[in-house]
C-alpha cells in the first residue's frame, strides 16, 4: 500500500500502522526488560522468542520495501529508533539497516 498525502484514508491506515507499530514495539521492550534479569519462566521465554521472530519479520518485510513504499511509511522513523535499545542483535542490525535506507531516501529527496 501507498500512501498518497490527501487522501483521508490513507492518513488513518498510516496511523493505524504507526500506532499498531508502536504497540509491538512498547510491548517487546516491556517483555524483554521483564525477562532479562535471569529469572523468566519458560513461557516467558517462549513468548520473548516469538515476539523476536516476529519482529524481525516485520522489520526483514520493511526493509524489502521499493523505494515508493519505504517513503511511504518514513513517518515510523521515531518509533523504529526506539527499537536501538532492544537487547537482541538481531533486531538491532536489521532496524539499523532499516534506517539507512529511509535515510538514504529522504537525502536522495532532497537533493
């Protein structure tokens, strides 16, 4: 999906993606910070390495983006750098280059 910058439809789908976004992302970082001091239970655990793989899929999908689409849904910028202070490498590597590219984008836009 493409978001065009009038169209009211596409203001709510975007913010229902930022917001829907967010919530992943808030609930991860509470998960992860609950099962990081050593004593999660094994359920816990399990529910950490689903959300990870989850994650990371969302994220390996954004980064597949073509360029029409990943400026389309630059708005999530804040929300991906939060993502910085998961504990898992994976996640971290792959919103890295996740930003690159967005940024990438918006220098290729303004020049």
């Amino acid at each position: 999906v493409v978001f065009g910058s009038q169209s009211t439809t596409d203001l709510k789908s975007k913010n229902l993606l930022r917001q829907e976004f967010k919530s992943l992302v808030n609930s991860f970082l509470k998960k992860e910070a609950a099962t990081s001091g050593g004593n999660a239970s094994p359920g816990q655990v399990l529910e950490i390495d689903n959300m990870t793989k989850m994650v990371c899929t969302l994220l390996e999908g954004m980064s597949q983006l073509d360029t029409a689409h990943l400026s389309s849904i630059k708005s999530l910028t804040p929300m991906l750098s939060a993502c910085i202070q998961i504990n898992d490498r994976t996640i971290r590597t792959a919103v890295h280059g996740l930003l690159t590219r967005i940024f990438e984008l918006s220098e290729d836009t303004s020049e």
